[in-house]
C-alpha cells in the first residue's frame, strides 16, 4: 500500500537537534514506538523507525539502508562525498576491505589482553580523588581512561591524545538547538592536523606494534582488484573516525554508569557485594541509556514500513536508543534493572556496521566500574554543577561530579 508523506504520522514531534527533547527523549520515543512507528519530520525532511524489530531489521539491510552517504543527519543532507577510509560510512565492498584491515586488531582476545594497561589508567585518574570527598566521572575518568586506551593502540603519543580527543569533542558540539551546517573542511578531519602528519610520516620510517604501522604497511585487495596499501588520506580519516569512536561513546559509558547507579543505591549495592554482576550491569546501561541512540541511513529503493510507502532517496533515522526501551522486546523497557537478562541489545548497532570496538567499550566499561567501586561504594551526584552535552550523535554527560562518603 502506498500513501503520501502527508499520511504518514508527524506528531509527536520529534528532532534529534532539540536540546529540551534531548534532555529526555523517552517519553517522545515511547510515542513513537505506540503511535508513530513509522515517523516523518517535515521540517528536516526524513523519516524515523523506532520498534526493535524495525530497526534490528533496517540494520541488516545495508543495501536498502545506506550509510555510504554518511550516518549522520546532518553529513547526509550536506550532499557532500564521504572521503576515503571512514568505514562506518562505507557499504560493501569497500566497507568490508576497510574493516578487515582493523578487525584483527579489535579481536575480544587481544581487548582482553590490555586489562592491566587499562586498570592502571583508572587508577593514575581516580588515586589522585580519593580522600578528596568528590570526583568527576567525566573529567577524571570517562574523558581520560577511553583516551589512553584508544591512543595506545593508534600508538598516538600520550602528549598528543587530550589535543586529539579535545579536537573530536568540539567538532561534535552543538551552538543550538538547529542542524548544524556541515562539511569536512569544518569537521576537524585530522588531515588538517600538522602533529598527527608528522607523526605518520615518522612512523613509516619507524614502525611499531601498534594500529598506526598495522594501516600503514597493510597489502589488501581493493573493489578494483588492485594489491595496494591505504592512502595517507585514507589513513588519516581512519584514525579520525578510530579515535573518535573510541573516546566518545565509551566516555558517555562511564557517564551513564556514575549517573544510573547514584539513581538506583539498591542495584549499586548488589554490584558492591557481588562483583560478577559487572559485567551484566554494563549492558543494561547500554541498553538503557544508549551512548549512540541515532543512527542514520539513504534508502535506496522503496520500502514499506506500516503500511506505508518511504521513497528512494528518503532519509532514515533508526532510533537505536528508543528501539532498546520497546516493550515489544524488553519487559518494562523504560526499568532500569541490572539483573534484566538481555540476549542482544542494538547498542552498538547490529549486521555489517556493528560497531568493531564493542569489545573494548565492555571491557572498558567494567574495568571502570570495578575500579570506582573499589574506592567507592557509595556517592551522589552533585546536579547543581551536572552538565549535558549536546551533540547529533553521541548523548551523555559532559561534566557529572559527584561526591562521596
């Protein structure tokens, strides 16, 4: 059945860019989910999924659902080219050579292998706190221990990560509650970087055990059937678009766990008494509270949603994070509950795309956790100075102080 966008519903209002939607969009992605399971947005012109199944499904088809034109809102409407060597932003073939060259670096193996490195980072952030009476989950550690890790396996100098991590924060901000107007010149590509070039042009005469030598000196076969290595253009946006998804969703990880745990003492103190729970209790927070709730697709051919026809060259957003509180698939979805028993989450997407560094953010993620218990096992959070940040993309928390007993 085909049927006019006019048809299709467009209330309740929803828009990614709202800061006061974004505050809270549950209640608006819970009417979505009932009332509106196909949405339209007149004003930025695309169309929204937010059931589980709908969106589980939207993400496995990657030739009806493309990211090759971007998976952002904002990217997609710019109309601009993806440059090279962002593979989330890639469909098959390319995407799939570009994501075999990192695959056997993100292994659970080798994640599981940087366990020391990384508990040795929460304790240089959290040791200078204790006895202080207050620390920041993100100042002190969610911006510092993600940071570390995803440096020491680009194998970016320690001197140099807080610039890079500060460069991918600020491009990513909002200045209002509109779309921003974007294009990669503007976008804080590292190509424009003078110390990340340099870098790579010494590490090709100096190659080391890390990811930057591994895209450096790769051979693969390319769609054209051509042995080659990476461009350093390629390079260059690999390691933008690696280092920001290694510091930013992970960051609002540790965010979400300081904020859901001060809210829910109960389900704190179960952690504090049983530490097995852990690693469970991680992914309830990343079902409930999804560091990367938006994702966008270009359509490529006709497809029926409910009854109703979205056209090629339709934008889809799939509400990833409304699609993890759908009742259909989680009971009480809108239950914070570490002891709920989840056999996948859309968290970190789902098909082709799911995110390659899950691994390391659950790791991450429960390292961090076990560490902050251990020093503390109980504070609160001081909303008074509690700041959120506002981007497209990621949602979380850009300052949550806290303070302890």
């Amino acid at each position: 059945m085909s049927t006019t966008e006019a048809e299709i519903r467009s209330d309740p209002y929803y828009d990614p860019f709202d800061f006061e939607i974004d505050a809270d969009p549950y209640p608006v992605w819970k009417r979505l989910r009932d009332e509106a399971p196909l949405y339209r947005n007149d004003r930025y012109d695309f169309y929204a999924l937010s059931r589980f199944d709908d969106v589980a499904a939207a993400f496995k088809d990657w030739r009806t659902y493309s990211s090759a034109k971007g998976t952002v809102l904002e990217i997609i409407k710019s109309g601009m080219d993806v440059p090279p060597g962002f593979m989330i932003f890639e469909d098959p073939p390319v995407h799939d050579y570009h994501r075999g060259l990192v695959s056997r670096v993100f292994t659970p193996k080798k994640m599981n292998a940087l366990e020391s490195k990384l508990r040795e980072f929460c304790a240089r952030s959290l040791d200078p706190h204790v006895g202080a009476g207050r620390f920041d989950f993100i100042a002190d550690l969610g911006a510092q221990m993600p940071m570390r890790a995803i440096g020491m396996l680009l194998g970016i100098p320690e001197q140099d990560q807080t610039t890079l991590r500060d460069l991918v924060d600020d491009t990513l901000k909002l200045d209002d509650g509109t779309m921003p107007e974007f294009s990669y010149q503007t976008s804080g590509d590292v190509s424009s970087i003078d110390f990340l070039r340099e870098y790579i042009s010494w590490r090709t005469d100096n190659p080391a055990d890390d990811l930057m030598t591994e895209l450096l000196y790769a051979e693969f076969e390319d769609e054209t059937g051509t042995l080659r290595r990476l461009t350093r253009s390629e390079i260059m946006n690999f390691i933008s678009l690696l280092n920001g998804a290694g510091n930013e969703t992970t960051t609002r990880l540790i965010g979400w766990t300081g904020k859901l745990l001060a809210e829910h003492p109960d389900q704190r103190g179960a952690l504090v008494e049983d530490r097995s729970l852990i690693p469970q209790a991680i992914e309830e927070i990343l079902r409930y509270e999804t560091p990367s709730p938006v994702q966008a697709r270009w359509v490529t051919a006709d497809v029926e949603h409910h009854g109703h026809t979205v056209p090629a060259g339709s934008v889809m957003l799939l509400l990833n994070g409304a699609a993890n509180r759908d009742d259909r698939k989680f009971a009480r979805g809108d239950t914070f509950d570490i002891g709920r028993d989840i056999d996948f989450h859309l968290a970190f997407g789902y098909g082709i795309h799911f995110c390659l560094g899950a691994a390391l953010a659950r790791i991450e993620g429960r390292i961090a956790l076990e560490e902050v218990l251990q020093r503390w096992p109980a504070w609160d959070i001081d909303w008074d100075n509690a700041v959120q940040a506002r981007t497209s993309t990621v949602r979380g928390w850009e300052s949550l102080p806290v303070v302890t007993g």
